[in-house]
C-alpha cells in the first residue's frame, strides 16, 4: 500500500512539473516572439475599423483564465466589454486612419438592452462624422439586429433570417411539483409586487405580477420597435407587421427568410460568405502583404488608442459592480460586500480622484451586503469624495439599495430598477421525511430552538420571526429611498412594494436623477468638477500573479484570433456558433444573511 501511494504521489510531481515546465516555454516562446517580431505591425493609414461583437455584452469581463485554456484549440471570446466596444468607436469618429465602421455581429449572443443601446449611441455618433457603417451576419437575433439597425448597410446571408419575434416574460411554477414531493415553502414578504419567490409558492402568475412585469416589458418593446423604425426609416408598426404577416408570406413556396427581410426594408441585401467578402475587399481594399481585407481590428485598435502610462491629472475613478450582492468577498461577476466596500475605501484614500462613478448591473441580493457597501459610498461623500450611480441593464432592489448613498443616480431609459421590497423563503420537508418513514424529536430550551430546523414543522413563532424581520429591512428600505430621495415614507411606499420601472418611469417617479449612459454621466462629472482628463481610472480588484500571467495570455491569444479572423475575410468568413439569444436572465437567491432574507429583482428581458 505504502509503494502505490509513493507511486502515486510521484506520478503527480511529475504532472506539476510538467505543466509548469509547459507554462515557463510558453512564456519564454512569447516573450521571444515580442523580441524578434520587432513590435506590432503599425496600423494602417487608411482602413476601417473591424468590430467583431462576440459573446455577450457585459460591463465586466467574469471569466477566469486557467491553464487548461492554453489547450484548446480555439479561444473565442465569451464576454466583450461595452466599455471597450463605445471608447473604441468614438475614438475612430475622429480617427483619420479609420475610413469605416464594418460591424460583424455573428458572434454575439446578446447583452442588456441599455448596454446594446450604448454600443447604437456611439455608433450614431461615429456616423455624424460621415464615415459609413457597414453591418452584416449569416443570422440576426433579436439583439444582433438591434446593433445592426444603427448601420447605413445590413446585409444578410442569403440562407439567413432576421428573427424578430416580440419580447416574453414566461417561467415555470413548482407547487403542484413541491406538494407532490411534501415540500413546503414558507414565504414571507412586503410588497405585492415582490414576485421573485411566486414560482415556489404557485402554480401560475399573480395578478400583481403579470400587471407590473406587462408595464416594463411592453414599454421596453415599444422602444425596441421605434428604434429599428427609425433608424431604417419606417413607418410606425412597420416590426410589428413583419412579425405578424411573416408566417402567412413564408406560406408562399417562393418566398425566402431573406427575401421577407428585404422587402420589408429591414435589410440592404442578402449575400454570401463569399460575395460580402469580395465587396468588402472591393471598397476598402486588400492588405499588400496578404491580400485580406485591409481592416483594423477591435482588439488591435484598443491597443494602439489605450494609454500605456496612467495620467496624474485629475481624474474619474470607475468601479463596476456586476451580479447578485452576496456576503463577503467575490470574484468578478458577483458583488462580494467586502470586496466592493474595499474598493470604494481604496478611491476614498486615491488624492488623485475628483470623483467617483459606481456602474452597477446587479438585480440584488444580501440587504446586509448592499448596507456594507452604501455605509462605505456614504463615508466617501463625508469624506469630500463625490459619488456617482451608472445604472447599467438592471440596478434593483439591492442595486438600488446601494444606489440610494450617491450623489446622483442616473439610468438609461431602459434600465431596470426600483424593485424595493423584501422577500425571504425557507424550505420544509418535514413532510416529505415523514412519507419515507423519517421522523424527528427532541427538545429545544427556547420557543425559537428549532428556528432552522427544516426537518421540523414552522412554528408560529418562528413565523413571526422571519415576517418581522422582513418588515424590519423593508422599513429600513423604504426609510433609506425616502431620505435620498427627498420624499416621505408614504410615497415611496407607494411606488415601491417590489414593483420593477424602467429608468424613463423611474425618472419620472424621482427615483433617478438623469436619463443618460455611462459615457454621459462621465462627461457630466468630468463638467462638474473641472476634470481635464478624458480617461478613467478603473479601481478593480487586484489579480495574483497567476492570474495575471493567466489572463495575458488569455487576452493575447483571444486578440490574435480576432486580428485572424477580420484578414481571413479576404477569402472566407471565419465559421461562428450562432447562439441563441438569452431572452431572460435569472437571478437565483444567494447570500448568508442571518434570517435568510434576501432583496432581489428576478427577472430582467433583453432583446
């Protein structure tokens, strides 16, 4: 036994070895490449700008770089920055190198619909400057489309489809699953609205649901509709018709998917792969050397534009706060309470801030996190620091918790928020152990002994317990929305109860400051308070070396693809997974707060 596990344990020195061998040649191989390549080959002095949209739209990239990616074959990227998407585009307006904007949307599987109307914003602007959009993909979802409308070209592969179909709000509904199975699920709540929990104590929609997620989706559909008609100058209805009339003209034998599109004047022309390549090539020429398409990619763009020493004027601190608000500390793509209290304590102690902008793209989570992190904006405002809110697709309940410490909030028209309301929802299966023959007895010292036991009927008391200690933080949400906002209890009462708004009913509501993006409250702030400096200083959390080491070569690798994949447009369109659109995100309950209570947003609709 003793020699098989010496055997082991050297069979595994010898995989660590060899792996961090593998990782020191890769190293070395691309620090040589650096050396010998002599530098970046310099841009061109007339091309367009290729945006290639892959994977999903997000205001912070969450994944995390590991070793087994260096074995893949491919490294397509999963999550693009909206922040890098809007500066680089900007940028190019100006830029007298970037001739066009050419926009490959194949890649992207969706995003917010806030943060795809920030990436429609800088290309309208990119467009004053008379330089011409380009857009095309072999298939448009809902989202793809979307950007694609901004574009003074849509082209469409001739096999391809423009797949519009309406916004939806559908979930499924556990009671009759949890009765069969003897699970009972205490709810307590304050709101009418707070629907998040219905499916665990329901078998359909509420009232109170189906009437306040209606109000917010139709509306954002309503303005999903007159952006496309505008932008494609036509006339009012003209979405709504498509969709309806599609399946009676798809009935005609002869009419294509394409076809429709075009005769709706939803696009300019349906091409193939190799056709759009060869007009591309035809009007912004090819590269001498490869005889590619002569393009500049994102990546490489976003390289050249960024700048490679931190200024020490003045300038915006930027913090992102993504995901469900949990207890403690997190990694990128939830909000650790400590983790985002400690970045927001860092810009308090950074002389070198004037200001301080929070994007928050978060649906809720732990009361308890959300009051660690507006305790800290609260101490940076007494401090002299100003503090900022940039609602992004959703900023809710706990989201909006956080918010209520800033200076100024502002939102899109689209974003999602308010939701103030609390809920928290405990589990029982004393039935269900009691049918397998399963029972339980003791004795406790108190009435609340068993205040966890969930293989132990719900007292009354402890019911009461969970119910106050619900209406306890709903007060204090309510008491915290009334005080920054400048109104009564009473009123805020009135329009919160769980209920979810959009920002253009939020600001009408007083709920929010200003409608605007991310990059028009930075030049608010940048007015405010006399800031020179254009760029941000982002205040992230700080990688450890191998993550660092990790993610560079995650990066490199991912830029590299993106620069192959616009030069191979000369002879064929790089192959790219067509996603379905992700219609709905679920935020799923998360969190240690000591009863069990939770302040969420459920369910957020992008295009």
């Amino acid at each position: 036994m003793a020699a098989l596990l010496r055997k082991s344990w050297n069979i595994l020195t010898l995989i660590r070895h060899g792996l961090a061998n593998f990782i020191f040649i890769i190293f070395i191989l691309i620090v040589l490449v650096a050396i010998f390549s002599g530098g970046p080959k310099p841009l061109p002095s007339a091309a367009p700008l290729y945006v290639s949209l892959s994977g999903q739209l997000v205001d912070q990239v969450t994944y995390q770089p590991s070793v087994l990616d260096l074995l893949q074959e491919s490294m397509e990227v999963q999550e693009i920055l909206v922040r890098d998407v809007t500066a680089a585009i900007r940028h190019a307006a100006t830029d007298t190198r970037i001739t066009a904007l050419v926009l490959d949307v194949n890649g992207m599987i969706g995003g917010g619909f806030s943060k795809l109307e920030e990436v429609g914003q800088a290309i309208e602007r990119f467009k004053e400057s008379g330089k011409p959009v380009i857009a095309f993909a072999d298939q448009f979802s809902q989202s793809q489309y979307f950007i694609a409308a901004y574009a003074d070209k849509i082209y469409l592969n001739s096999l391809g489809n423009v797949a519009l179909t309406g916004f939806a709000y559908y979930g499924s509904y556990f009671k009759e699953a949890a009765d069969k199975l003897a699970i009972k699920f205490h709810l307590f709540k304050v709101g009418n609205y707070k629907d998040a929990a219905e499916p665990f104590v329901r078998n359909n929609m509420s009232d109170a649901s189906r009437e306040h997620n209606a109000s917010w989706i139709n509306e954002l559909w309503g303005r999903y509709t007159s952006i496309i008609e505008e932008k494609r100058g036509l006339p009012s209805g003209a979405v709504k018709t498509y969709i309806e009339t599609t399946p009676a003209m798809l009935a005609d034998s002869s009419q294509t998917f394409a076809a429709l599109a075009i005769n709706a004047a939803l696009i300019d022309g349906e091409l193939s792969r190799v056709n759009l390549s060869a007009m591309l090539r035809e009007q912004f020429g090819e590269d001498e050397e490869s005889g590619h398409l002569n393009a500049i990619a994102l990546q490489r763009y976003l390289s050249e534009i960024k700048p490679s020493i931190p200024s020490m004027k003045k300038s915006v601190g930027l913090i992102t706060a993504t995901g469900n608000i949990i207890d403690g500390e997190a990694l990128e793509g939830q909000i650790g309470g400590d983790t985002l209290a400690e970045l927001i304590w860092r810009a308090r102690h950074d002389d070198t801030l004037a200001a301080l902008i929070i994007r928050v793209d978060s649906g809720g989570g732990s009361a308890f996190a959300s009051e660690v992190i507006r305790e800290q904006i609260e101490q940076a405002r007494n401090e002299g620091l100003p503090v900022y809110i940039s609602m992004g697709s959703v900023a809710a309940s706990g989201g909006y918790w956080i918010a209520t410490a800033a200076n100024e909030i502002w939102a899109t028209p689209s974003t999602l928020t308010g939701s103030i309301g609390v809920w928290g929802l405990v589990p029982n299966i004393s039935e269900s152990l009691t049918r397998l023959g399963i029972h339980n007895d003791g004795f406790g010292t108190t009435p609340l002994s068993d205040l966890y036991q969930i293989d132990r009927p719900m007292s009354d008391a402890s019911k009461q317990v969970f119910q106050s200690g619900v209406d306890n933080i709903y007060r204090r949400f309510i008491t915290l929305v009334a005080d920054a906002r400048q109104q009564s209890p009473e009123a805020i009462h009135d329009i919160a109860q769980g209920r979810v708004w959009t920002g253009a009913q939020a600001f009408e509501l007083g709920l929010v400051d200003r409608l605007g993006n991310l990059e028009d409250l930075a030049t608010y702030v940048r007015e405010q308070h006399n800031i020179t400096n254009t760029s941000y200083k982002v205040i992230k959390r700080a990688l450890s070396p191998s993550e660092q080491f990790m993610r560079a070569l995650a990066e490199e690798t991912a830029s590299v693809g993106t620069y192959l994949r616009a030069a191979m447009l000369g002879k064929e369109l790089s192959q790219l997974t067509q996603a379905l659109p992700k219609e709905a995100a679920l935020f799923a309950p998360q969190g240690n707060d000591t009863l069990r209570i939770y302040t969420k947003c459920l369910t957020c609709v992008a295009p």
